[in-house]
C-alpha cells in the first residue's frame, strides 16, 4: 500500500501566500467599492440614474460574458428563472440606490448601503422560517440607531428622514435580497454564466426603464460619467465577480467579511477626500452601523459552524 507524501514547507507556505494575496486582493477592491461611490455621485449630476445604471450595467454583462469563454455551452433552460429573479433584484438595488445618491453623499451613501450585511441573517431567517440569532438583532438595531444619526433630522416633535437617505437605505434591502438569492441559486449553476445572465437582464430593465422615464441623451464628452461607468460597470460588475468569487474560495468566510465591512469606511475617506462634511453624528452613526454590521455577520458565521 502506498501512503500519500506529507505536504513540502514550499507547498504549505504556498498555501498560506495565496490565501494572504487573496486577502490583500479584496481589500483592494473593497476600497474600489467604496471610492466608487464618490464616482457614482459625480456621474448622477450629468446623467439620469437609469440611464446611468443601464450603461454601467450592459459594460460588466460584456465584461462577464468575455470571461464566460467557452462556459457558454453550459446554458440551458435551468439558467433563465434564476436569473430573470436575480437580475430583476439587481435591477432594483441598483435603481433606487442611484435615485437616492442624487440627493445625498457618497460618505452617507456608503454606510446606509453597507447595512446589507445586517439584513442578512435577518431576512434569512424570515425566508427560512427560522428564528434569527440574539447577535442578529442587536446587529440590526445598532445599524437603526446608526442610521438615525446619520439619516434622520429635526427634534423628537418634527423628525424627517434627509432627502435621499431613505432610498439610499432601502437599497441597502435589495442588495441583502441580492445576497441572500445568489446563495440560493448560485451553488446549482456555473457562477459565470449565471452572474453575466443576470446582470445582462438587469441591464434590458432598466434600460427599458430610461426609455420610458428619462431622455434619450448620454453626455459622451462627461468624464465624470465615464469614470463612473468604467469603475462601477468594468472594474466592480466585471472583475470584481471573479475576484470576489476566487478570494471565498481561498479566504476564510469570517475574514471576507471583516475586509467587506471596510467598504463604508472607504467611501467616507474618499467623500472626506473630495470636500464633503463629515460631522460627529455622521462618524458616530457610520460607527454603530459597521459594528452591527460586524456583529450581525460574525454571529451568523459563528451560528452555522455551531
């Protein structure tokens, strides 16, 4: 009988490399996601969000499908379903966090979108019909304090939600939806094919949207609108689906979503970068919100290997 050989030192510390230059990898970009934010703001002052959306949208279904390659041939009638649920999702994450961007920072914008990881578990465990854990809810219920402070003004008497805000943090919903669906349906299909079907379909809706609710014109000589596109459409719809589906493959669930929950972080460096005011009621709410966030996420990790 023959034994296996033990693993070499070099194959070990080649392991242990490749799942720290994974690591370093995502943070990169996570940081893209969160400077983005200030590049989406920038674009939505020269172009409809709609519009907006639906060129970002076909550029990262063209970048996926390149990468697709011959995978091609693996579609079948099992992909269309999931992803006309997936893409309609995406579609309205998309739309009514860039409606709201419109009207709010990209420092504010970042920490209400970055609650996604709260609601997770949450509607999770209402889908699932299951109880959510005690670390879930105190998770959520950080995260709305955080967001009174960052989103709500006035006295007790008069409070009003700021104008976007509410948008921004709904979107926040439909990107929890958008994870909790991949989950479901990505195990079963080539992630690839499945992320470029999707993300094509959401692109035909709200592109089909902008023709009913926008004008017609795209302002091609608009550098802002094109750093937005190439960003959030290239370098986060197209490369940042493969990176972030070879990085979980590597790394471990807890450390990715450590390295995600910066994300809000960034977009509040990169708004304080380019002008906007960040108060001590913005920094304290964007606080309470990544430590739900932290919370929330870290105890549904610690729940399933339980």
């Amino acid at each position: 009988m023959e034994y296996p050989k033990a693993l070499t030192p070099q194959t070990n510390f080649w392991r242990s490399y490749q799942a720290f230059f994974s690591e370093i990898i995502f943070v990169f970009v996570v940081m893209i996601w969160g400077i983005t934010f200030i590049f989406t703001k920038d674009a939505l002052q020269v172009i409809g969000p709609f519009a907006y959306n639906t060129i970002r949208m076909f550029m990262g279904a063209v970048t996926l499908a390149l990468m697709v390659g011959r995978d091609w041939q693996l579609v079948n009638r099992a992909y269309w379903w999931p992803s006309l649920i997936t893409g309609f999702v995406l579609f309205g994450s998309y739309a009514v966090q860039a409606y709201g961007m419109q009207f709010t920072t990209a420092s504010k914008a970042g920490f209400l979108t970055g609650t996604n990881l709260v609601y997770v578990p949450i509607l999770s465990a209402w889908l699932l019909r299951r109880a959510p854990s005690r670390t879930a809810v105190a998770g959520v219920l950080l995260a709305f304090v955080g967001l009174y402070l960052i989103s709500f003004e006035g006295g007790l008497g008069g409070l009003t939600i700021a104008p976007g805000d509410f948008w921004v943090a709904l979107g926040g919903v439909g990107w929890a939806l958008y994870i909790i669906v991949l989950a479901r349906y990505s195990p079963h299909l080539n992630v690839m094919v499945y992320a470029a079907l999707h993300v094509f379909l959401a692109a035909l809706m709200s592109g089909a949207v902008w023709l009913w609710v926008e004008p017609l014109t795209v302002p091609v000589t608009s550098a802002a609108l094109w750093i937005g596109v190439f960003t959030t459409g290239f370098l986060i719809l197209g490369l940042g689906t493969s990176v972030q589906t070879w990085v979980t493959r590597t790394a471990s669930p807890t450390r990715v979503a450590l390295i995600a929950a910066l994300e809000p972080v960034f977009a509040a460096i990169g708004g304080w970068w380019v002008g906007e005011i960040i108060t001590p009621r913005i920094l304290m709410g964007g606080a309470l919100i990544v430590a739900g966030m932290l919370l929330a996420e870290l105890g549904h990790l610690l729940r399933q290997r339980q």
